[in-house]
C-alpha cells in the first residue's frame, strides 16, 4: 500500500539526481542565453520561437521529474528534510528562468502577423492554442524586473507560507480518549472517524478535531493572510479586476459559464437541504444534521474491502467502459503507483500526480477499507487516466484547465457508483445511494460554501486580515448560507479553512468551483455514454487529449455540450435529485 518512487530517482543523494539537477542548470543557461540573443530582432520568429518552445519542452520534462520526486516524498513524509530543501532549492532554480520567460512572452505578443507564423511550421502548429494564449494574456504581464521580483519574492512569501501551514497540518496530532485510553492520532486517521458506525466515535472524533485546530490556528491564520494578500497584491498590479476573474481567465472559462453553473446550484439548493434533513431524521436529529454526522453512514452494509478487493472491484467495473480504463488502473495497482495506507507524517486527502515525462502517474489516498475509499480510489484513478490520454501530446499541451480537471475523475467515480447500486439489495442502495449523494453534496453544497468563504476573504483580505475568531465566523456563515436548515445550526465546522489546503494555494485561487463544474459536466457526459456506448468511448478519450490545448467553451462543443446553457447544468442537476428522491423513497420504504 505504498508507492514505488524509484521510476524517478532511488534518493535524493543518487548519481542519476545529482546529474539531472546540473543538467536542469545548463537547461536554464541556455534558456536565458536564446532569449537574449534571439528576441531582440523580429528578424527570425519561426527560428526564434521554435527555439524556445524546444528549449521549454526539454525544461518543463526534467522540471517535472525532479520536483515531482521532492514533492511526493514530502507528501508521506512532513518532516523529510532532504525532500524540503530540495524543493526549496527547485523553487529558486525555476525563478531564474521567469526574464526569459518574461521575453519570449513579450516577443510572441509584438508579432502582429502571429497567425501566419504559426502555419509556417509544424512544431508551431502543434502549440496554436498554447501560443495564441500567450499573445492574449499579454496585457497582464509587467515588466522584465518586476515579474522576476515577483517570482523571487514569492519563495519567502506565498510559497513559504504555504510549505508552512502543509507542515502544520501534516504533523497536527490530535489528542482523542478512545475506549478509556487516550491517545494521539495524526488528523488524517481522526478524520476518517467521520464514517465510523459508532456514534459516539464520530462525536468524540469531531470535538477532537476541533479542539486539536486551536493549536494550529494562529499559525494557519497568518499564513493564510500571507498568502491571499500576496495574490491581492499580484492580481492588481497585472491588471485584472480580482482573483476571480484572474482564475476564469486561468481556467479558460468565462464568466457566463460560472454565472450558469452557480444560478443553477443555487435553484437547487433546497433539494439537498431535503436530503440532509432526511439523513437526519434517519440518525435520531430533529434539527437538522449535525456536522459530525455528515458522512455517517446511513443503512446495513457491513462489507468493507480489502486493499486487492477494492482493486478488484474497480478494476472489473473499469472494464464494463473500457479494457484501456481497465489496464491502466490493473496497471497503477501491480506497479505500486499507488500509496494508499495512511501513516503519521503522511499529508489527509487524496490526490493524483501526472508525471508526462515517463509516461506514468502517482496517486496518494488514505484507505480504511470503507466504500467511500474505494470510491476515492476510482476517482484518482480517473485523473491518471486523463493523463494515460495525454501522454501522446507536447508536455506545453498537457496542461488542462481546472474546471476540466475533475471530469475524468468523477466519470471514473461514477462508473464504479452505478456497478455498485445495481448489484445490491435495497438495504445496501439505501447505503450506497446515500454515500453518493453524501459526496454530491461536497461537491455541490460545500464547495458552493467554500466559494462563498473565499470570495469573502478576498474582500476583507482588502482592508485588513481576518482574526481567527473572523475567518471562523466566515465559514460558519458561509455553511449556513450554503446548507441551510439541512445541517444543524449548532454543530457546524468553524475551522473547515484549516482543513482545506486549496485556500492555501496562490496559484490556484477558488479552487472550489471546478470540483462543481467537474461533477455537472461528466453528468452530462455520462448520459451521453448511457445514450451511445459503443460510439462514446473513442470520442472520450479524444476529448481528454485536447484538454490541454482548448478553452472550456470549445471543449463542451466537441461533447455537444453548451456550457453556456443554465438548463444544462439544470439537467445535471435533476440527475442528483431523482437520486435524493429515491433514497428518501427507499428510506421510508424501509422504516
């Protein structure tokens, strides 16, 4: 249940890293050495831009080995010294490569006949959409010095607070009495209790977890501050209206995609608040549903799996869409892509790391052996899989945008889902529909109040930073507005800014609302699997290849989707609901 990082380097003391890091080196010399000597004449741009793009794909590839290697093994190891300072070190190496950055950015958006230079050579033709995305987002660059000032500052700034507040929360030991004895547990095992059967283990797990918070608070606090004035700061200087539109334009999605999708959420916000007074209900609460028991689980299914049984089952409903999807994850599991067990030190959560530059992904999880980690397990495999589709392309072109992110990986999710629901009886659907619904309602319901946290922090973050007792008043309002009267008032999570390292994260400001729009648009998609299997399949896989060289709206057009269209997203949407209908249905049933 953990990963081999050996396709990368044996350590960080090895020849084989030692030599990557002078050759990344020389990479950045010459990086900086062809944009001095060949953007100073418009004499050559074919030669001038080829270059470069060379240069950069031959930079990005060895970048990406060498600070994936640091980054996962500081992902199970908070306090690995040797993965930490090497980060550090990779931080300030690819500052150096900002000027000619900065230059080959400034060249590209002087060219005014850009179009007829492109289609002059392949290898330009190849990065249309990468490079006319540099010429459009021209405006927002500032100059040579002050975007090296920028990058140089943020390793002491953005970067460091965010290494900070990972530490923090990586080591937190919660201090929780268990069956008389008290013990330290790290988070991640204490969170997990969330899904116990017992109870009592989820109320003490919860009042646990919020009191261990106050040892990190302050802390978490400042560098939260830190790091939302930075970007504050940033988005200004460069020229965007706020960190919204910054991030819209970043995820090539534009406002009226966002309009729609949020209308929509909101119009359907009442239908969820009906699901958590169900639950509620069901678990003995008449005010609504506390938040410890948000993820209870709800019916008689005892079954919990095995690592090669969870294996197993994702694998064999993997195969019902595709032997492709089917190999990749056999593959993830037997060539131990995967770490899976949780340990002190090691980061909660789960996620997954595409390593294009050898063709193979890395995925971290916590697996307790609950249907909701195999769940987890099918939805990281899916992000693995989106990068499994974009191996043939240019690394330049493998970068998606957020909203896309977490479409392969919900359509991955939901395969398994619906194999599960239709093989059991209905004591079991009742708990395996309502598991689902639970995580639809994260990422519809809680994300909508994370939007609604962060969009107020940036707008208080203006005049000043929040206190703890502020941001905790923030969230906790946010969960009102968001959940309504479905959750009990008194039993909310005030410090759910601590939890969530998206906030602490200067690059990726609001990364809430893609996990919606990831959920809503593989909705769509899969009713257009249910509707046409034999001829989706192929059309899926190439719609995850151009990923990384299209904006949202062309994306959903080479899925016969408007993304545009609030009544899209309302179709979604009704999906979830007729699942809430039937579980309230199936609950009564079997009162």
């Amino acid at each position: 249940m953990r990963w081999s990082l050996d396709e990368l380097y044996t350590s960080f003391e090895s020849e084989e890293y030692s030599l990557d890091i002078k050759k990344l080196d020389k990479q950045i010399e010459e990086m900086i050495k062809w944009a001095e000597n060949n953007f100073k004449s418009m004499d050559d741009p074919i030669n001038s831009i080829e270059g470069y793009l060379k240069k950069s794909m031959e930079f990005s590839a060895l970048y990406t080995k060498l600070m994936g290697y640091a980054n996962l093994s500081l992902s199970v190891d908070a306090k690995n010294q040797n993965a930490l300072q090497s980060m550090e070190k990779l931080q300030m190496k690819a500052t150096k490569i900002t000027k000619p950055n900065v230059q080959f950015q400034k060249f590209i958006g002087q060219l005014d006949n850009l179009d007829e230079i492109i289609n002059a050579s392949e290898l330009l033709k190849e990065h249309y959409f990468y490079l006319n995305q540099i010429r459009d987002r021209n405006k927002y660059l500032l100059s040579e010095k002050e975007e090296v000032l920028i990058s140089k500052m943020q390793n002491t700034g953005s970067t460091a607070w965010a290494k900070l507040q990972n530490m923090l929360s990586s080591t937190l030991m919660v201090d929780i009495k268990l069956n008389g004895e008290v013990k330290q547990l790290p988070l991640p095992i204490i969170r997990n209790m969330a899904y116990d059967k017992d109870k009592d283990i989820r109320i003490t797990a919860y009042n646990a977890e919020l009191e261990a918070y106050k040892k990190i608070q302050e802390s978490s606090a400042a560098c939260l501050n830190g790091i939302k004035g930075e970007v504050l700061t940033t988005s200004k200087l460069r020229g965007y209206e706020s960190p919204l539109e910054e991030t819209l334009i970043q995820s090539r999605m534009d406002e009226e995609t966002l309009n729609a999708m949020l209308s929509a959420i909101e119009e359907a916000l009442p239908v969820f608040h009906k699901y958590y007074r169900k639950k509620g209900e069901i678990l003995g609460h008449s005010n609504g549903l506390p938040f410890y028991d948000l993820f209870a689980p709800v019916g008689q299914v005892n079954k919990t799996y095995s690592y090669k049984e969870a294996q197993d089952y994702i694998v064999e409903n993997f195969r019902t869409f595709s032997d492709k999807l089917a190999d990749f994850a056999n593959n993830a599991f037997n060539n131990k892509w995967i770490d899976a067990e949780p340990r002190e030190g090691k980061r909660g959560g789960a996620f997954c790391f595409n390593l294009h530059p050898i063709k193979e992904s890395r995925i971290l999880a916590n697996f307790n052996g609950s249907f909701s980690n195999v769940i987890t397990l099918a939805h990281e495999l899916g992000h693995g899989y989106h990068g499994l589709c974009l191996q043939k392309t240019s690394i330049l072109n493998s970068r998606y945008p957020m909203p896309i992110a977490e479409t392969a990986s919900i359509f991955s999710e939901t395969i398994v889902m619906n194999a599960a629901l239709s093989e059991v009886d209905n004591r079991e659907k009742l708990s395996i529909l309502e598991s689902y619904i639970s995580d639809a309602g994260q990422v519809i319901v809680d994300i909508y109040s994370r939007f609604l946290f962060e969009k107020e922090l940036f707008e208080r973050r203006q005049s000043h930073s929040p206190s703890v007792e502020e941001l905790k008043e923030m969230m906790i309002n946010a969960q009102k507005s968001a959940y309504g009267h479905g959750l009990d008032p008194d039993y909310l999570h005030p410090y759910m800014w601590i939890n969530k390292s998206h906030y602490y994260s200067a690059g990726r400001n609001y990364y809430n609302f893609p996990y919606a729009f990831g959920l809503l648009f593989s909705k769509g998609l899969y009713v257009k699997y249910l509707e046409d299997k034999s001829g989706f399949v192929n059309k899926y896989d190439e719609f995850l290849a151009a990923t990384g060289k299209n904006n949202i709206v062309d994306l959903g057009k080479i899925m016969d989707i408007d993304v545009h269209s609030i009544d899209f997203f309302r179709a979604s949407l009704k999906l979830i609901e007729k699942d809430i209908e039937t579980f309230i249905q199936l609950a009564d049933e079997l009162e």
